[in-house]
C-alpha cells in the first residue's frame, strides 16, 4: 500500500505529557465551541420554522446547505493546515465561524438565515482538520485513541451547555432565539485569548519538522519515503474511510439535528422538556465517546493489537446505535428517553476511533485526507437531511428516517472489518 504507520518512537519529544493533555484540553473547549454555534440552531427549530413558516424539507434543507458548505470548508482548511502554523490558522477558523454564529441572531429572512448557516458550515470545517492534526502531533499511536476521545467529547460538552443556554436566554417574547447565537458567537473570542496565552509554536511541532507547515514532514523521517496525495487517495484504506465516515457522520447527524423537532413534533415534548433531555442527552453521548476511546486505549495496553481493539469497540457502538430499530415501538417517554441516551452514546462513541484510522495513514498529508474524508462525511448527509424532512412530511412521522440512521454504522463497521487488513500502527 505504501501507507506510512508511525509507531511510539515517533511521539514528540519536545513537549511534556502535561503540557500535551493541556493542549488536548484546548482542543476540546474548541470542539465545544464549535457545537455550540452549531446546535443554537437545533434547539430554535421548532420557533424558527414557525417564525419564518418553514415545511420540515425546508429545514432539511438548511442544514444540508450547512452539511455542504463544512464539506468544502473542511477540504479548503484541511489543505491549509498542512501548510499553515496550527497556532494561527486554528484561532482565525474559530474567529471567523464565531462571528457568523453572532450575525445569525440579525438575520430576518430565510434566504438570511440560509447565508448565514452556510457560512457557518464552512467556517467550522476548519476545526477537524486543525484539532486532527494537532493531536496526532502530540500523542503516540496507542493514546491516540483517547486524545481524539478528549477532542470530540468537547462536542457533547457544548451541546449540553447550549440546550440550558437557550432556555435561560429565550423569553415568551417573539425572537428571543436570536440572543443566544449572539451570546454564543462571542464565546470564541476568550478560547482565543487562551490559545495564545497557552499554546506555544514548539508545542504543535512533529518530530521531522513544524506540523504547521514548515517541513509539512509529520511524522516521517527523512529517510522514508512519503506517498503522494494522489496515491494515498487511490488506496484501499482511503476508500475504507471513505465509507466509514459517510456511515457514522450521516447517523450521527440525522440524530442531532432533529432530536430537538422529533420529541416535540413526533413524541409531543414540551419545549422546556425536551431541551433540558437534549443537554442529558448530549451527557450520555460524551459518556460514550470517552468512554469508547479509553476502551480502545485499556485493551491495547493489555495485549490487544492496536487496529483489533478499535475494531472491537467500533462494532459493540455500531451494535448500540442499530438500536434505532425499535424506536417506532417505544411510546413510554421514560424508556424512549433511556434508549435515545444508550443510541446517542454508541452513535458518537465511534468517531473518536475514526480518527485513529486516519492517523495511521499519513503524517505529512493528515489535514488534507482529514478534509477529504469530509467531504463524504458531509456531501452525502446533506442529501440524508433533505430526504429526512421530505419524508417527515409526507408521512407525518420522524420514525422511519431514525431507524435508517441508526443501522448505518453496521456498514460502516463491516467495511472496516473487511477492507482494513493488518495492524501496522504498533
């Protein structure tokens, strides 16, 4: 294949272990942020399609609009980051989709709101590649695993916070919706401010050179031999991860987008009541990614080949999330709840293990197949979410469309099973 796999010798050396776990610590106040600005939107929907007389396809389509724009945001930054210091580029992408979160709370059209949730999309595709990027700069192989855990449990992290959020800022008061996004939006400002007052150049620096670009090396030596871009696009893993992240990213947007709508809409919620579940739910999904990472994490310390104990734990979250099936069957509000907290878990708990498979393919080129896997993580969503609405009002019901989510990671995880060959990360 070609592929480079770094092992431990690799681990940068110019950093200590806690100044890494401090910078991990960053990354995940940035994903929290991120989703933040992302789900302000999620817990307005029902009084934002009502404002502006929105159909559900309607609001199918926003987000898919938001789904397209990450997709190329995340392939424009992703070519960046692997040119461009992480110490600066990662505050402007955060500053930039901060700023488009603060408009959205201006925005007295649909077509306004469109824009806006466009640009946001983009924006925040520069997050992944950058926050990717960084920790595989700064962890070894077999931490790698919980360090993305830390990174992507900061997007459940915000969107409990952003759920109690809401309820405290929105009023009786038409258009109250719109202070949050503008509070939220200026909550990126102060991450930047710790960014720079904690973060060093030397702290984002691979062994071969800077992981903001200087050598643009990663982990390899000088003496390896480092696969094009094209090749390593062409080959087997990537169109493993290809399938992979279409699969998890598409159950695991359906679910976050519409969770909001379907218990207000589909299960007759209340609105207090299904946003302060929507922050208990956002709970149990950190749960689960945490928990999945270390995991992973504890059987490859105990003997466990690194790719078989990400395998192990990807199928038993895969398994969980296929717990969709029976949601059509479950009308009690207390054991819909329960399920719904199990699902979510399963359902975030494997991107964490995601981004390990990525960073085992390449160092040099780790932003830009991070941007490109995006790209099927989110281009094939955004047709799930028009598609979603579509059928929400033609059948009157959110059933069906979960049930479909909930059973893709089975083909994501089969995909992996068959299609990534051998350990070599070790």
């Amino acid at each position: 294949m070609g592929l480079d796999h770094p092992g431990r010798m690799n681990a940068p050396s110019s950093i200590t272990v806690r100044r890494r776990w401090l910078v991990c610590g960053l990354l995940l106040l940035a994903s929290a942020i991120n989703y933040m600005d992302r789900q302000t939107l999620a817990n307005a929907s029902v009084r934002v399609t009502r404002e502006f007389g929105l159909a559900q396809e309607q609001y199918g389509n926003l987000e898919a609009w938001f789904a397209y724009a990450f997709a190329a945001g995340s392939l424009a930054f992703g070519f960046l980051a692997d040119r461009l210091p992480l110490r600066w580029l990662y505050p402007v992408v955060l500053v930039l989709w901060s700023a488009v979160g603060f408009a959205t709370g201006h925005t007295r059209s649909y077509e306004g709101l469109l824009m806006c949730r466009t640009l946001l999309g983009f924006f925040e595709g520069g997050h992944w590649p950058c926050g990717v990027k960084a920790t595989r700069a700064l962890l070894d192989p077999t931490d790698r695993s919980l360090g993305n855990s830390v990174l992507q449990s900061g997007t459940s992290i915000g969107a409990i916070l952003t759920p109690l959020i809401m309820r405290g800022l929105m009023t009786d008061e038409p258009g109250s919706w719109r202070l949050p996004f503008q509070v939220i939006g200026l909550v990126g400002l102060g991450w930047v401010g710790l960014w720079f007052a904690m973060v060093r150049s030397s702290d984002l620096a691979g062994p071969a050179g800077g992981i903001g670009g200087t050598s643009g090396r990663g982990s390899e030596g000088s003496g390896s031999s480092v696969p094009s871009l094209w090749a390593l696009i062409l080959s087997r893993r990537m169109l493993v991860v290809f399938v992979v992240i279409a699969c998890i990213n598409t159950s695991w947007q359906i679910l976050r987008a519409w969770l909001p709508k379907f218990l207000q809409e589909g299960r007759g919620w209340g609105e207090s009541g299904a946003l302060y579940y929507n922050s208990a739910w956002f709970a149990a999904t950190d749960v689960g990614c945490l928990g999945a990472g270390a995991l992973a994490v504890w059987l490859a310390r105990r003997g466990w080949e690194v790719n078989r104990a990400r395998l192990a734990v990807f199928g038993g979250c895969a398994a969980i999330t296929a717990l969709c099936v029976v949601i059509p069957w479950i009308r009690d509000p207390w054991a819909l709840g329960a399920l719904l907290m199990v699902i979510g878990a399963g359902a975030l708990g494997m991107f964490p293990l995601y981004h390990t498979f990525t960073q085992d393919i390449s160092g040099t080129h780790q932003g830009r197949i991070t941007g490109i896997a995006s790209v099927a993580a989110w281009v094939i969503p955004a047709q799930a979410q028009r598609i979603f609405g579509w059928m929400a009002d033609r059948t009157g019901s959110f059933d069906l469309g979960l049930v479909a989510a909930g059973l893709l990671p089975l083909v994501a995880w089969l995909a992996l099973r068959v299609g990534w060959g051998q350990d070599r990360s070790r």
